[in-house]
C-alpha cells in the first residue's frame, strides 16, 4: 500500500479491510461476521428490541447479544449470525462465481 504524509504524519490508504490492514488472522472472516453484526445492530434498533426480546427472537442466549453489541462475537459462528439475521426478517442469499485472482475472496454486501 501507498504511504504519504498529511500535516507532518505519514498516513497509508486502507485495503477496505482493516482486519487484514492490523494482519491479524481470518481476516477475511472478521469483516464478514463484522457486517453482518452490524446489521443485526440496524434490525434491533429498526424493530425496537431490547436484548431479551432480540435473543429470543434470534434463538441465542442474552448475554451472547450483550457481547455482540459490545463487539464480542468471536463466540458466534458466520452461519449462527446469518441465522440470527433470518429471524430478524432478512433474506440472506449466497453468490459463487469463478475469482479473477487465483484466490477468491468473501465478500458481504448489503442491499
């Protein structure tokens, strides 16, 4: 990645995964569980539920929501979370096409 400096500190465009951008592990995976976290926040906050009433909605245990809101969802598996979007009235779909690179990539997006 390209470095510049901007008012004396040098400053390096991000990937568009910050995961990758601090090397930690599975980043991959992280920005993925991270959006779709983000979007169980939105649907909460859409359908006004407190954490008990979105844990039972959801099928997971409260202080798994509390965590999650917290940031802490390394506990909660991509298809836990992608279920708990289901219950929460989102349609999830899957798209698989051939990769431009010899290694695809996971990609979220949000309509």
């Amino acid at each position: 990645m390209k470095k510049r400096v901007i008012d004396g500190i040098e400053v390096q465009r991000s990937s568009g995964n910050v995961y990758a951008d601090l090397g930690l592990p599975d980043a991959e995976k992280l920005k993925i569980k991270t959006g779709l976290v983000i979007e169980i926040r939105k649907a909460m906050r859409r359908l006004d539920l407190t954490q008990q009433a979105a844990s039972k909605r959801m099928g997971i245990a409260q202080p798994k929501v509390s965590g999650m809101m917290r940031g802490d969802f390394s506990n909660l598996s991509e298809r836990k979370l992608m279920d708990c979007l289901n219950r929460l009235g989102y349609d999830i779909e899957i798209k698989v096409k051939p990769a431009a690179e010899p290694v695809g990539h996971l990609m979220l997006a949000v309509a």
